[in-house]
C-alpha cells in the first residue's frame, strides 16, 4: 500500500544524494537516541544490521551508503522507492508488506540489531515482543526528515555523512526558494485519489512542499484536515489554476476534463493538469522529496528557470 493510499484509508475510517560507501565513523561510548514516538534507545556501539520497513528509511540507509548494512526491507520499499533507491534494493531479503502483514519469524532469524519502522507497521507489537530494538520515523516536515536522516546517521556511526546529506538538502531546497519568490503563486490542487479525491491539506507534509515549489493550496482555504477528501462542487468552486495527479495510472488529463463540471475549472480549459511526476518523489519523507519539489516547482512555474 502507497503511504498516500494509506493516509486516505486511515482518514476515511476516522472521518494519510549521497550514496557513497564511505567508512564509518567509531563513536565513543553509548549512543544515546530518541524516535519520532519519543521513545529513547541506547545503543552500545553503532548499528551494522538494520531491518528498514518503509521505503522512506530505506532510502535514508542507501543515500548513507548502508546498503551493506541492510539484512531486510518491506515490500513497499521495493514497490514505491523511486529511482535509483528502488534499484538498488533489490536484491536484499524482503520480509513481507508492513501494511498487510510481516513475516516476523523472518525478521528475527536476520538478527537486527536495530528495526527502522515507519507508522502503520501492522505487526509492530510481535516484532517488539521479541525483545528487538525497534525505532520509529515519522516526520510530518523537512524539518523532521533532517532530524531523522541525523537520527540514521548517529545510529549506523555515519553522522558526518548525515551532516552533509541535509546540507545538500537544504541548498538545494533553498536554491528553489529562491528560484520561485516573488513569482505569482498559482492556486493547486493536487490529487491523490481520483474517487474521494483525497488530497493534501494544511500542515501536511505535502502542503509543506507545495508552498516550497511555489504554489497556494487550495485545500488550505477549505479544511483544517491534513488528508481531506473534498467534494467535487468544492474543487470546481476553489477553482486551481494547476492540477497534479499524484493518483497515476488512475486518473489522466482526459479524464479529469470528463468529469461533470470540471471542464470549466482554469487547470483543464489552460492545459494545465500536471501527470509528469513521480508520485513516489513527493510521497516519501526522505532525501529524493528534492527532486520532487524540482519537478513541482517547474509545473507551476513554466517558463521560469527552475534549479
């Protein structure tokens, strides 16, 4: 299941670059660490067998240069990690889907020593059964994704190579920033369900990443929900000046403009419904999110030298 798909379920019911090998850096004494659950993990010396179940933490161990330090993945980080994170994946021991269900027997014959979850992780209990350390990851922000990306780094003895993976980061989101300000801010809706049509709302972290490429959310006007499905009267009334359909294969321009009354939206009468990106790019909170909000800015601002 797609972390999007998964958002939108759970709203439903209640109401979602550097791969370099460098050598790791000993750390003396314990490695103290918090998770983004809050809960506080010691370690004795750093971590050299991970299970990564989310294809946001496996994306943070390749771009580390961990893969050697993998013994398992989750089926999602095959499934929705982009390029080149997916393809260089493959190949490590897969334990199941953590939505769905793990294969926990499995998981405890690879000996981890730490289990990098990410919420949702159906079988999280009977993993934490087995005495395994396990840490949870959730940023809901950039800002979240560094601490988590330094959170990697102190736990696997490469916080160094953590310090500069942010550093890139952060330069290159701020190169965007600059590249869009003073530029008008088109009004978007970007959709990620072509049913309910689910969408990002504010203080999501996909909120957060269309203000940074430049662009005003509609949703933000309509709802105090993070993952809200709006009406489809709601869409045309708000009337985007751009779409991105973040829902491919299901939904494509064409068939955007068929829906009833969604002809006279500015979006589809100026040809502007965006189904260029990688979904995977913007659905993840880790490092290839940059090349994501590149992408975004550069739909939004056609014309406009993006870096």
């Amino acid at each position: 299941m797609h972390r999007f798909a998964g958002i939108a379920a759970l709203a439903a019911a209640s109401a979602m670059l550097l791969a370099g090998c460098g050598q790791a850096q000993q750390a003396t004494g314990p490695i103290h660490l918090t998770d983004d659950m809050g809960k506080h993990l010691t370690l004795k010396t750093p971590v050299t067998r991970i299970v990564s179940l989310g294809p946001s933490n496996t994306q943070i161990l390749l771009s580390l240069g961990l893969r050697k330090d993998i013994v398992g993945i989750d089926d999602e980080s095959i499934q929705y990690d982009p390029e080149p994170y997916s393809r260089e994946a493959r190949g490590l021991t897969v334990v199941g889907d953590s939505y769905t269900g793990l294969n926990v027997e499995k998981i405890a014959a690879l000996h981890p020593q730490l289990v990098l979850a990410m919420q949702g992780v159906k079988n999280i209990s009977e993993i934490e059964a087995l005495h395994l350390r396990v840490a949870t990851l959730d940023p809901s922000s950039v800002q979240g994704i560094y601490k988590d990306i330094a959170f990697v780094g102190k736990a696997a003895g490469r916080s160094a190579k953590a310090a500069a993976l942010v550093a890139s980061m952060k330069a290159k989101l701020q190169a965007i920033g600059k590249a869009v300000r003073g530029l008008s801010q088109p009004k978007v809706y970007v959709e990620l369900d072509p049913t309910q049509y689910y969408t990002a709302g504010p203080g999501s972290f996909l909120d957060g990443l269309i203000k940074t490429a430049g662009g005003s959310n509609i949703a933000d006007g309509v709802t105090r929900q993070q993952y809200p499905a709006l009406s489809s009267e709601t869409i045309i009334a708000q009337d985007p000046q751009v779409i991105v359909l973040l829902d491919m294969p299901y939904a494509s321009a064409k068939t955007v403009a068929a829906r009833p009354g969604w002809s006279q939206i500015s979006a589809v009468r100026h040809g502007r419904v965006e189904q260029n990106i990688d979904s995977n790019l913007l659905s993840e909170p880790a490092p290839a999110l940059v090349q994501g909000v590149q992408e975004l800015a550069q739909d939004l601002h056609p014309g406009h030298r993006i870096p």
